[in-house]
C-alpha cells in the first residue's frame, strides 16, 4: 500500500472565475467609457445647421414622428387632448425629451420618467430637426457652453439662487407636490443640462437667455460637474440634504439603533 497519494491536480490551470472576472473588468472598462462619451454635447461632431436642413433628415423625422408621436401629438404637431402642441417648442426640447428617454411616454402620470432611449442619436436628432422645421423655438446649445470648465463659484451662487430650493444645493433632487419630483442632475450630460434650462421640461421654468445668458448656464454646468466629481468624505451622502437633517437622521436612527441593543441586551443578561 502506498503511503502517500499521489499529487493528480494540474499546476498552472487557470482559475474557472477568470474568464468571468476578465468579461466583468471589460464591462466595466467599456461602460466608464460610454458614460464618459456621453457627458458631452450630443451634437459636437454634428454640423446641426447642415443636418436640420437636409431634406432626408427632414423626411426621416416626420416618418418617425408618424409612427412614434402623432397618437398624442397630432399628424402635424398640433396637440390632441393627450397631448400638448409641439410647434415652436424648438430642437432643444425634442432632443431632451426623446434623448433621456422621458419621451414616449410609458404611461400618464404626473410627469414623465427617465428610462432607456427608444431612438438612437440619429433618429432623436432627426424628429428635433422635423419640430424644429415647424416653427421657431429653443435650438440645440453650443459645444462651447458643455465643456464644465466655465466660473465654478459664479454658477454656484446662480444654481442656488434658482435651482436649489427644487434640486437640492448638491443637485440631489427632491420632492414637489400631486406626486411630482424634481429629478438629480448627477450624471446627467451637460447638454441635456443646458436643454431643461432653455425650455423648461414639466415642471421646471425656462430660463431663456434673458433670465439667466448662455455664459451663465456654461457657469452653472461647470459647478454641477464640479460637484458631482467631488467625493463624500464623511462616507454616505444621505442626499446630501444637509448638515441639520443628516444629525436629525444620526440622532433619530443611531440613538434608536442603541436604545434597542441596550433593550436586547438587558432581555438577554435577564
């Protein structure tokens, strides 16, 4: 009989979670990338004045707003009673319903919510260039206004002063009234950021050029991404709701965590 059994395990045989972990690693890789692409202008490598005036974008938009829209919209963008007109509402409002996904709508409700994009760049720039035809409106923001590397502190004194009593001083969002919300602005393109501003989405105000110019939207972006790529040293950012309400919540939730394990623990030595 032999003492000792032999060794039949090979050596150097890759682990069965590698290819996992390497497909994981590669997900991840590409997915940083993609939201990277994204932060920028929808439409910096489009030359939109050629592409809004080609008469096959033009063609190809109406098809899609047929197919797509008219059931709520009208044929000609004129409004149903489920829906409201779209003429004069300009690219800019098509291209940040239709390109965060808010548009079709999934069902009715108090406002529409963010969910993957039925439409790819093309087509969404397609059916903005056909509304835009219809009649003047807010047009899609310069690549020169979503670079974020405009005056920080000029647009945090201007997004506090006009956006924060809805989306939070950190941009976290926060609840309206009759079910209604204004959504966070963390990871959200800085063109979609410039669109809400110039037309005003559901329940938010438009600020044209007029209220707040386009230097000043370019201030405000750069602060939201500022923000944004700023860490939470102090751990969770609970919302970042603020100082008073985050030692409310410690004091409320971490003195009840404690009252209940001194109960328990007084059961048990009982």
């Amino acid at each position: 009989m032999a003492l000792f059994k032999k060794n039949t395990s090979k050596t150097g045989r890759r682990h069965p979670l590698a290819t996992v972990a390497l497909v994981a690693v590669g997900l991840l890789v590409t997915g940083a990338a993609y939201t990277g692409f994204n932060q920028t202008s929808a439409t910096a490598e489009v030359d939109w004045t050629k592409f809004s005036q080609d008469e096959k974008n033009l063609t190809a938009g109406e098809k899609l707003f047929g197919a797509n829209c008219a059931t709520c919209h009208g044929l000609n963008a004129e409004g149903t009673n489920d829906g409201p007109s779209l003429i004069g509402s300009g690219a800019a409002s098509v291209n940040f319903q239709v390109g965060t996904g808010r548009m079709p709508l999934a069902f009715q409700g108090p406002q529409g919510m963010v969910k993957p994009k039925q439409f790819d760049e093309e087509q969404t720039l397609q059916l903005a260039a056909w509304v835009a035809s219809l009649a003047p409106g807010p047009d899609l923001p310069d690549a020169k206004y979503l670079q974020g590397d405009s005056d920080i502190a000029n647009g945090g004194v201007l997004f506090r002063i006009n956006c924060a009593m809805c989306h939070n001083v950190a941009g976290a969002g926060g609840a309206l009234t009759q079910g209604k919300w204004a959504p966070k602005l963390t990871g959200v393109p800085s063109t979609h950021i410039y669109e809400a501003m110039v037309t005003g989405p559901q329940n938010m105000p438009v600020f044209n050029d007029a209220n707040i110019t386009p230097e000043q939207k370019s201030d405000i972006i750069s602060y939201l991404k500022y923000i944004e790529e700023q860490p939470a040293v102090g751990g969770l950012s609970l919302g970042s709701i603020g100082p008073v309400a985050e030692g409310l919540f410690i004091w409320v939730i971490g003195l009840g965590i404690i009252v209940a394990l001194t109960v328990w623990v007084t059961a048990k030595s009982n």
